[in-house]
C-alpha cells in the first residue's frame, strides 16, 4: 500500500515574504474576511494542520501570491 503524507510550508511562505512573526499574519487575514486568533494563526503557523477551511486556504494564497501547491506537498512516506 502507498502512503501518502504532506508537507505544510507555511512558515517557509512566511519567511520568504519577509515575515517572521505569526502576528502579522492576523491583520492579513481579518483584511480578507478571516478572523482567528493570534493562538491559532500561530498553530496555523507552526503545526501541520489535520483540517484547513477553504476561505482560509485561499486567503493564504492571496496573501503570498502563491498556489496551494506551493503551501502544501505532497510526500510520500515509507
């Protein structure tokens, strides 16, 4: 059996745009709709997320210019 696994890279995204703390990520998002809190932009930052809302997903996109492709890999494991 093949196991599939992915790699979440927003924190790679994060850095490559010049930002290093989850904090400015809040505004960013509110700017698009998305309301979460500084606690959980942070787990959004820094674990890999089991479940991702869609409107979140493209916000992210939006502010990174990127695709999702670019935020999550696909890994293969074992």
């Amino acid at each position: 059996m093949k196991v599939i696994g992915y790699e979440w890279r927003l924190r790679q995204m994060m850095a490559a745009a010049g930002m290093f703390s989850t904090t400015k990520l809040v505004p960013l998002l509110h700017e698009r709709g998305i309301e979460l809190s500084t606690s959980q932009v942070y787990r959004l930052a820094a674990e890999k997320p089991e479940r991702l809302n869609m409107h979140v997903l493209v916000a992210l996109m939006d502010i990174f210019e990127c695709t999702a492709d670019d935020l999550v890999r696909r890994v293969e494991m074992g």
